[in-house]
C-alpha cells in the first residue's frame, strides 16, 4: 500500500466497524443462551467470522440476513462435538474464550491456530481452568494446539488473582464458571476490559462487582437478546488521533463504543492537548455509546502509567505515533503485553517508526519517544500486524513524501474498510 502525506485536514463524518471484542462475545454469548439472539452491526473480519465458524461447527444455528445475524441459542449444554479441530486463525480472543467454554462440556476438543498464534501464551488460561477442575493441556503446557478432555467431576469455582492484565484471561474464567458449581471471584490490581462482564449481565446472569473483584454465579443462565455492537474505539483510534495531527481536520465519528475500560485512549490524548469531545451520549444494551468529534490541536508528551495501560493496549501504536509528532517527551511505560500480540509490539513500534525519523528508545518495556515535526517516508513493515498497519499508514501522512507500507492486507482482521475509509476522507 503507498501512501503519500498530506497537508488538508480530514474533514467530514464516518463510522468505523462494528466492536471486535464485543462481536466475538456477542456470538459466544449467544450461542451458549437460551432462546434466540439478534446482531446488529457485528464486525465482518477474519477473526470473527473464526468464532462464528468454530460455533457453527459445533452445531448452532448461525444465519446472516439483512445485514443482520441471527444466532439460534442451543443453552449451556446444547453445543455438538466438533468433527475437526477448531482452527482459531490469529484470533487470540477465539482462542482464548473458548477454551473456557469447551473445558465445561461432555466431549473433547483441540484448538488450533496459525504459526504467530501458536507462539502467544497460553499459559495463562491453562493454569486458572485447570484450578478450577479443567482437563486441559497445551504444547509445552504454555501454546497451541490445546487438548481439552471431559472433567470427570463438574468444574469448581475459585478466587484468582489475575497475574497479568487480560480481558481474555478474565472472560474466559468468567465463561467456564457458567459451568462450575459455586461463586468464582476474580481480583484484577489493573483494570481490563469489561465487555464479558456487561454482556453476560444483560444476558440475565449475576455477576457483580466490588471495587477491584468481580463475581460471578455459577447457577447463571444467559437468555437471548437483542444486541446493537457499537463502533470499535480501537479502530475508531487511527482517525481520532489522525484528526488531531493534521491541520484543519474536524472529524466527528458516529456511534462509537464509549466504555470507560476501553477509552483510555481519549483520556490520555485530553491530557495532551488533544481537542476531543463526545456527543450524543446514550446506553446500548449494557455498553455505552457517544459521538466523538475531533479537532486538529497541538500536542504535548506526558508519562502514560502502567494503571492506564490496560484501557488502550491495542491503541499503544497509534499513540506513540501521536507522541512522536508531539511537543516534549513521552513515556509509555510498562507496556509488556505489547509482546504476546500478532507481532511482538513493542519491537515493531521502535523499529518502524526509528525508520520514519521518530526519536524513539525502548528501555525494558518501556517505550520513551521525544516529538520531532515531520516524519520521513519510506518502506515500512507492518510485520502483518492489523494495528501496526494502520499506526503506519496514519503516520504516513505526516511523511516528507510517498510511503509503502508492508503487510497492509492484515487489517482484514480488524477493520476491512480500513483504506476505503482513509481514501474517503483525504
């Protein structure tokens, strides 16, 4: 993909697709309910479509009509034996979730995925489901392919104390509790996303929570509902903060998610200077959703703490391309996480952007980036990483000249209109 930089701002309205993590535990939830759902707006993007086949593929009823999809619900208990592994592609959320839904069933399962899938931890689901009673064994004990065999004995709950700050970690608990006996209570020192937590109590199930702890009743039955997926933050993000480099721009983007555990991105671009407001604020179905309204503004470097990191952990690449056409330095700090994702984050920030003329330094896991003016152009390598694409491209635009960026294809994973919807602006 070449992109050349521009210098007139970014001007009009748009949306952006469909929440990724709210499509995937939409179609979980769904299938696992009883009685019927329907879903509006649901992200059509490679990893998605991998949770609806791998639930197709275990017998429930999932058909797309109107623009709308309709999940036939078969109950906790209702899912089919898979006739093949359940090939998860890249999606680590895929993956991740549902292990904790199949170590509560009455039949074996493998998951699968392809080469850099298989290299992320797993580990770190394999340990709390096996606490509570799961059969389950990994590659090494810590990758792909998972192996998970029938409990002999129905899952327990526990009390665990998140090690790492995972939403996946957190919701796939959350999901093979529906099938233990007793209350299970998650402690998180660092807030994550809270999607599964929302979705499931609007889906009628108990769970709570009291300050850092979140709870959740096994004897929960999830009913069928009407969901409305609200626009993705995180691919919202590559406009918002494009917007704000560029002179001139007055971008609003429509009907995008606004959940506080998601909008770290929004508080941490206020705290520099950015000129960002949200409009038309309202509630779809247990999730907030705004208007946000974006305006070119200077921006200034500040520290981003571990405890905000968890609300904008996809959203680091196109931050530190922010910070890197900022006045003063920025520190991102404690962003470890950046290295278990498609590509190890952290290494492909401070390469590409080092190449694109960015004062970059990266100490531990700690990213530390001092603002230049202009970016140069070049040939940039996403490492087929959706989010590294996309910061790229935004950055791109404030090359001296004409970039090309590799790997461009892999935003089919997050945000397919991704390009279509950067040409209609520019």
């Amino acid at each position: 993909m070449k992109i050349n930089s521009i210098r007139k701002g970014l001007v009009g309205e748009i949306t952006v697709p469909g929440d990724k993590s709210i499509s995937h535990r939409s179609i979980i939830i769904s299938s696992l309910s009883t009685g019927n759902s329907i879903i509006e707006n649901l992200l059509e993007s490679e990893d998605v479509e991998r949770t609806i086949e791998a639930f197709k593929n275990m017998g429930v009823n999932i058909i797309k009509k109107n623009n709308k999809y309709y999940v036939e619900g078969v109950g906790l208990k209702g899912l089919e034996k898979p006739k093949k592994p359940i090939d998860c592609g890249n999606s680590g959320t895929t993956a991740r979730l549902l292990s904790g839904v199949l170590v509560g069933q009455k039949f074996d399962s493998i998951i699968v995925g392809d080469e850099s899938l298989s290299m992320r931890p797993m580990d770190r689901i394999i340990l709390p489901l096996s606490k509570m009673g799961a059969k389950i064994k990994g590659r090494m004990n810590k990758h792909l392919p998972i192996c998970i065999s029938p409990s002999q004995d129905k899952l327990k709950s526990i009390n665990y104390e998140l090690p790492v700050a995972s939403a996946q970690v957190k919701s796939a608990i959350l999901l093979a509790t529906l099938y233990a006996t007793g209350k299970t209570s998650i402690i998180e020192n660092k807030v994550t996303r809270d999607h599964t937590e929302r979705m499931l109590e609007y889906f009628g199930c108990n769970v709570y929570r009291t300050n850092n702890v979140i709870y959740v009743d096994s004897n929960s039955v999830p009913v069928g509902k009407k969901i409305y997926v609200p626009g993705d933050i995180s691919s919202a993000s590559y406009f918002i903060v494009a917007a704000t480099i560029i002179e001139g721009s007055n971008l609003t983007i429509r009907n995008v998610g606004i959940n506080p555990t998601r909008s770290g991105i929004i508080t941490v671009l206020r705290k520099m200077g950015a000129d960002i407001k949200i409009v038309n604020k309202r509630e779809l179905n247990n999730e907030p959703v705004g208007d946000i309204v974006v305006k070119h503004a200077p921006l200034k470097g500040i520290v981003v703490d571990e405890q905000i990191i968890g609300t904008l952990i996809d959203e680091i690449p196109i931050l530190a391309v922010a910070a890197s056409l900022s006045e003063g330095t920025t520190v991102i700090k404690d962003a470890e996480e950046l290295k278990y994702k498609e590509s190890n984050r952290l290494e492909t920030i401070y390469s590409e952007l080092k190449k694109m003329g960015a004062n970059i330094k990266m100490m531990g896991n700690d990213l530390i980036i001092e603002g230049v003016k202009e970016l140069n152009a070049g040939k940039f390598d996403s490492y087929n990483d959706h989010r590294m694409a996309m910061a790229l491209s935004i950055a791109a635009l404030k090359g001296n000249g004409q970039s090309e960026i590799l790997g461009y294809k892999s935003v089919n994973i997050s945000f397919p209109s991704f390009y279509k919807t950067l040409y209609s602006l520019c």
